[in-house]
C-alpha cells in the first residue's frame, strides 16, 4: 500500500499498523474511527458515487518494504455499511539481505456490509523476501468482491524474480466456516524459475460472493485476451485466476469483471475510484 516516495534504506525497519472501523450513517457510510502506529495511512473518505458508499485510499508514505518491516492493516465494516478499499499505487517489497517483510491485511464485514477490496498489484523486487496474507471474515449477508495481483520480478524492465522467497496467502470466511483458503509459495532460487507458474511473472485472483451458475457463464464469456485465465464457482464464491507476463491486462480483465460483478452482487453500476486516473 504505496505512495510514490523514496524507498527506505535497507537499515530501517517498519513497524506498522493501521485500524479503521466503517459505519452505515443515515444517508452514507462513514469512516467512525480510525488509528495508527508508523508509516501506515488512509485520506479522508470520498463520496463519489450515489448511495453513500464510501471509498477510502490506504497509503504507505515510504514507497515500499524492506526486509524486517511489519504492516498490518485490520478494516471494521459495520452492519449495513458499503466502502470500497484501494491503493494508489503499487506495494513494492525490495531486495532483503536476509530478513522478512511482512504485511497482513484483514477485513471484517458485519451482517449486511458490503466490502470491495481492489488495490494495485504487489511487486516482489528480485531478492525480496515476503510473506503477504489477506483474510477476509464475512458475518451473516455479507458481501464482497476483491483481488490481489502479485508481480515477480518487474518483467516491464527485464529484471526476473531469480532469488528471494515469497509466502502468499488469501483466506475468505463466512462466520468463522472457510469458503476459500489459498497459498502460495515461491522460491525464486529453484531450477524451475521461481513460482514454477508456466513462465509467467504475474499471477492473481479475484473473488467474490454471492454467485450463482448464470452468473459465472456470463462472467466466462469476457475476453482475457492475453491472460491466462479461469473462472470457477465454489458454492457462491466466483474464484477467478490469471497468469500473465505483465500487470496491465490483467488489471484491464479483472476491471472488466468487476465491472459485470458489482451490479449483479451489490446491486449498483460500476464506479472506479478517482485515484485510479491520476
């Protein structure tokens, strides 16, 4: 979770946290409450859209993660609340000379919320080393759609994820019962290049709930063009899985997804949040 700025020297070590808690007002939802320790922020709420749901931008003032550095980030959506969460820019993990980076993302979406988590890709720097979790913990009618996009390496400018390890995980529950446990481990220092993902750098899942059979045969009729790409259905959860050598089309899949998605699982048109076109 970045904003452009200076990456930290490698003698730094971050430790920090970020807590924000949702509310559904009378005609909107608003940020209640909201804490941190360390270089771990969020702007103030925007309202860009109708019905009072609330975009908020998480932002990581010191560019990216360094080995040893320690984010966590836990959101609040309260009963009848509707906020979408993303990025501004890419979370970036540079080369370490030995410890880990570490940053864990937690969502709780009381009876009712609805939750969108859409940030930009993480990028794993060659001789990075990471561990990354996402849980996300559903109580009663909750509803959500997300992604995480993981990039090895930085294909855009030839540098391949040849050494570092990686430890990357998303966990998706409905009142405490898993729905969707996900892992992935990569060891940039093996014979078969790093992830072993088929020879592609990117690879990343977008999740939702509340599906239905229709649904996923009209999400399996959009172009992936140059992803490879699946889409399937576990129970209601739609899991859709791309691989690619680049970030961009799979963002411009996933887009085109969510925007098929969201008037059919939360019941409105597809908004993208602002920061997004700068």
């Amino acid at each position: 979770m970045n904003a452009p700025g200076v990456p930290v020297a490698n003698s730094a070590r971050w430790q920090a946290t970020l807590e924000l808690e949702y509310a559904a007002g009378a005609a909107r939802t608003y940020l209640k409450h909201w804490q941190h320790t360390g270089p771990l922020l969020v702007q103030r709420a925007f309202h860009p859209e109708p019905g009072g749901i609330c975009h908020s931008y998480l932002l990581h003032p010191p560019s990216g993660l360094v080995g040893g550095d320690q984010l966590q980030l836990r959101a609040r959506l309260g009963a009848g609340s509707q906020v979408l969460l993303t990025t501004p820019a890419a979370t970036k993990f540079y080369r370490s000379a030995g410890p880990t980076a570490r940053l864990q993302q937690t969502l709780e979406l009381a009876d009712g919320a609805a939750g969108e988590w859409l940030p930009q890709e993480n990028i794993l720097f060659d001789g990075a080393r990471a561990w990354l979790n996402t849980r996300i913990e559903l109580h009663g009618s909750a509803r959500f759609i997300g992604w995480e996009i993981t990039c090895f390496g930085r294909p855009a400018c030839a540098e391949h994820f040849g050494r570092g390890r990686a430890d990357v995980g998303f966990e998706l529950y409905r009142d405490g019962r898993p729905l969707l446990l996900d892992r992935l481990r990569v060891d940039g220092t093996s014979p078969a290049g790093g992830a072993a993902l088929r020879g592609h750098a990117v690879s990343a899942s977008l999740i939702a709930t509340g599906a239905d059979r229709a649904l996923l045969e009209r999400l399996r009729e959009v172009d992936a063009a140059a992803v490879l790409g699946g889409v399937t259905l576990l129970g209601d959860v739609i899991v859709c899985r791309a691989l690619a050598a680049l970030t961009a089309p799979v963002r411009d899949w996933f887009e085109r997804l969510w925007t098929l998605l969201r008037p059919h699982l939360l019941g409105r048109p597809a908004c993208a949040p602002r920061i997004w076109a700068t």
